[in-house]
C-alpha cells in the first residue's frame, strides 16, 4: 500500500511540474508575440494612443489660438469709423 501511495504522490507531484511548464511556456509565448506585435508597430510608424491624444490636444490648442490671432489681424486692418478731420485756423493777413 505504502509503494501505491508513493506511486500516486509521483504522478501528483510530476502533474504539477508539467502544469507549471506548462504555464511558463504559456508566458513565455506570450512575452514573445507582444514583443513581435510592438516591433511591427514600431516598423510601421504608428503611435500610441497617450501619444495621439496629446498632439490632438496641442492641435486643438493651436488651431485655438490661430483663430484668435487672425480675429486681431482683421480687427487691426478693418478701417474704423473715419475720425472728423481737423479745420486749421484761417490766419488773417494785414
């Protein structure tokens, strides 16, 4: 009885090792294919997301404030109300 329970208890214990393997193999192939996803994307030029919502947000600033610089260029060139002109005084001569 003693040899079957030693028996059963090796079969346990090499289960886990094999379900351990098992589970680093299953992260090791997973390492590799992120690695192999983000190289393609590298080789791609493609950006991130945190990367692109932050142009898009400098973008939106930008096109913000070119908006409100061409509002003070056409202020500043459209004429204004004419001022009256100024009447010089009529010098007498004697």
């Amino acid at each position: 009885m003693k040899q079957r329970s030693t028996i059963i208890s090796d079969i346990g214990q090499m289960a886990k090792g094999a379900a351990s393997l098992v589970d680093d193999m299953r992260s090791d192939v997973k390492n590799m294919m992120n690695a192999r996803e983000e190289r393609s994307q590298n080789n791609a030029n493609l950006v991130t997301y945190e990367d692109f919502e932050a142009l898009t947000t400098r973008l939106e600033s930008l096109a913000s404030r070119i908006t409100f610089l061409e509002a003070l260029i056409e202020d500043k060139k459209s004429p204004k109300s004419p001022a009256p002109a100024k009447k010089s005084a009529k010098r007498k001569t004697e």
